[in-house]
C-alpha cells in the first residue's frame, strides 16, 4: 500500500509519544466510527479525552487514520501489507497491533460502506437530435454548413434526470459515431473472454 508522505508524517505522529496509548485508542475508535457513521470530524476536538492533544496534530492524526483504513480496505491489503506499513511509518509494536486488529475486525465493513459510496457514470435514457443548416454567421457572408445538436437524456443512479447537449458538424459526428461502434466491438470482446 502506498502512501502520500503527508499521511506518513501523520502516522509517525500518531506512533509518537506525544500521544499517550489511551488518547491513542480513542483516537481509532473515533477514526472507525467516523467513517462507519459518517459524523462530523469535529467530534475528535469535543471528545474530553483528547483534550489534552495539540488540536493541529490531532486532525493530522485523525486524517492519516482516516486515509490509512480507507486506503487498505480500498485495495484489499492483507494483514501483513498493513503490518509493514506501519512498521514503514515507525510506529511502535503495541500501536501496530492495535491499528491492524481494528482493521481486520473491520476490514468487510469497510468495503462495504466503500461499496456503497462509489460514485457511477448516468445511464443513457434517450437520445434527440435536430439538424441546423446555417446560411450566414456574422463573420462570414456565406457558410452553408449543416450543423446537428444532440441531446443525450441522461438518469444518475439516484433518479435523477439531466440532459446533456451539445453540437456538432457531420465530421464530428461521423467521428463520434465510429468512436462508439469501436467501444461497442470492445465491450463485445470483453464480454465473451
């Protein structure tokens, strides 16, 4: 798993005896919760236990937690790949042990809520066209020039309706036309291996 140099810093931190192993264990519970649950990050500067921390540490902290969990369910990293991980980010045997057993605990409901999060391109509903013949613009005395505009009638997964428009000469349109026939032929090929 890699990880930005930013997230190790906050790692280290978090591995760091500025943290005690109380505020430490809080910190993962509340790292957990707020990703199963989606709560506000503000919820690490009300926790009374925490208090004690510098509060500029602690969001690095919590954010690096954040993007640790994510980033190893997000990939399916095993117990050894986090393991060396944070081995890789300093932190000490008792922390390793505690971070890697909250995440193999939790480790299926993390795909599952990333599952559930995923965003996903709209679904193509409808298509209209209408063809334009331009005779002159401001510019040129003459252009006699077709041009199309298309509307693609567009759900997203949640039910809602957009259209997207958009014009084009005969050569664009041709173009596009043979772009979607090779991405058709490519679904084909893939579909049946």
């Amino acid at each position: 798993m890699e990880l930005s140099g930013s997230t190790v810093t906050g790692l280290q931190l978090a591995g760091s005896s500025s943290i005690d192993d109380k505020s430490f264990n809080r910190l993962t519970q509340l790292v957990l919760q707020s990703i199963m649950e989606d709560t506000d990050p503000s919820i690490i500067q009300d926790d009374g236990k925490l208090s004690k921390i510098n509060q500029g540490m602690l969001k690095e902290c919590y954010s690096s937690l954040i993007i640790l969990l994510i980033e190893g369910a997000r990939t399916d990293t095993d117990t050894t790949g986090m393991r060396s991980t944070l081995e890789d980010c300093k932190l000490t045997p008792d922390r390793i042990e505690v971070l890697v057993t909250l995440y193999n605990d939790n480790k299926a409901k993390l795909r599952a809520r990333l599952g559930r999060i995923r965003s996903s391109f709209p679904y193509l509903t409808d298509v209209n066209w209408r063809l334009d013949y331009y005779i002159k613009s401001n510019h040129l005395e003459r252009v006699d020039k077709p041009v199309y505009t298309i509307s693609l009638n567009t759900e997203e997964g949640d039910g809602k309706k957009k259209d997207v428009i958009f014009s084009c000469t005969q050569e664009q349109l041709q173009d596009l036309v043979g772009k979607l026939k090779d991405a058709s032929k490519s679904l084909e090929k893939f579909s049946q291996q």
